[in-house]
C-alpha cells in the first residue's frame, strides 16, 4: 500500500519561500506510469493542482503558478518536494502530495493522497 | 483552461436515498472525467475514474456517467459514511482542474 507524508513547515511569512517536502512510502518514486503531485486546498474551498514531477525530472505546472513554483525529486531518498517563492496570504492552504497515474506525461487520475498539511502564510 | 462546474453545491438528502451529483465541463473532455470523495479534515478519495470505472473497494451503490460535457455521480441508496463532498475533476488537459464540489448533507 503506498503511503505519502507531507513535511515542513505550518507557518510562513509574507514574502517569503514555502517549503515541502514529500516522502513516499510502500512503493517507489521511480516506477514507471507514475506522476508525483502538489494539490492544495484553500481553507474551506476547492482543490487547485498545483504540478507534477516525474522521477526523471520532467515537470508540468499549473500556468497560474508557474512562475512561482519549483518542484524536484529525489530518487534515493524516495522523496518530492515543493517549492513556492514570494508567498502572500493567498496561499495559505492544506497542501497535498499525491500520486497520478498516467502515460506520456499525461494523468489519468490521483489515486493515493497524502494526509495534507496546513500552510499559513502570516507575519 | 478547462473549467468544471458543479451545481449545486449542497444536496440534502436521507439515507436510502438515490442521488445524482451533476458536474459540467467548460469544452468537450471526452471521458476524461474523475470523481473523489472527501470528508471533514480528510484527503480526497479517488472513487470513480474515466467518467464510469468503479475504483477497485468502492462500494457497488456508485456509479458514473456521461461524456462530453455533461456527467453525473449517481449513489443508489445512501448510506451514512456517504454525507462528505464531492469533487469532479477532468484529465483532458493542463492544467487539471475541479469542480467547487457538492456537499451532500443529512435531511
């Protein structure tokens, strides 16, 4: 049964890089037909993706954020992580790692989620 | 950008109920269309898959449809761990999106 678990931290200030990291349990990052993913959720809202990260290094983002998010694996460590620069109150969220199946780069659907965790961006 | 939309955004309803949870896409997305579940201070769960395939555990009451535009989530009878919200969400293109999601709640 494969298992993710968010790490980092739960409060961020204004202006500053959000970090997480994702640790993948009961599988491993580098199977073939897999896309490791950042999906979060604004407090009582909807689910927003974020982007993907393949374990060869290929990525796809969500064009609203692009410009702000940085995503890299670690295959030794069966890890991913996020990163997100110039944080704003915005961006306060449950974030999510999640798995997607998928082929050529393209996602079929997000089977296995993390538990999440709440980031809040404030001075 | 490929928008969802579901509407309404909450449903009341009483167990053994039949419900039909409708989600509409902004372009044609084919049957690129997911369903999950999810309940207070949980993750979401990934139910139904490519507009109509049940996920392997998910109990026989749910069941999808639709292609195109137009889909639905249909639960036969409701049952009390079934009151949680749910999310459609296309995988036609990036970037993948959801619906705001419908709240299914106790009459």
């Amino acid at each position: 049964q494969v298992q993710l678990q968010e790490s980092g931290p739960g409060l961020v200030k204004p202006s500053q890089t959000l970090s997480l990291t994702c640790t993948v349990s009961g599988g491993s990052i580098s199977s073939t037909g897999y896309y490791w993913n950042w999906i979060r959720q604004h407090p009582g809202k909807g689910l927003e993706w974020i982007g993907y990260i393949h374990y060869s290094g290929r990525t796809y983002y969500n064009p609203s954020l692009r410009s702000r998010v940085t995503l890299s694996v670690d295959t030794s460590k069966n890890q991913f992580s996020l990163k997100m620069t110039s944080v704003t109150a915005a961006d306060t969220a449950v974030y999510y790692c999640v798995r997607g199946e998928g082929f050529e780069d393209l996602l079929y659907y997000f089977d296995y989620w993390g538990q999440g965790t709440l980031v809040t961006v404030s001075s | 950008d490929i928008q969802m939309t579901q509407s309404p955004s909450s449903l009341s309803a009483s167990v053994g109920d039949r419900v039909t949870i409708p989600c509409r896409a902004s372009q044609s997305i084919s049957s690129y269309l997911n369903w999950y579940q999810q309940k207070p201070g949980k993750a979401p769960k990934l139910l139904i898959s490519g507009a109509s395939s049940l996920q392997s555990g998910v109990p026989s009451r749910f069941s999808g449809s639709g292609s195109g535009t137009d889909f639905t989530l249909t639960i036969s009878s409701l049952q009390p761990e079934d009151f949680a919200t749910y999310y459609c969400q296309q995988s036609y293109s990036i970037p993948y999106s959801f619906g705001q999601g419908t709240k299914l709640e106790i009459k």
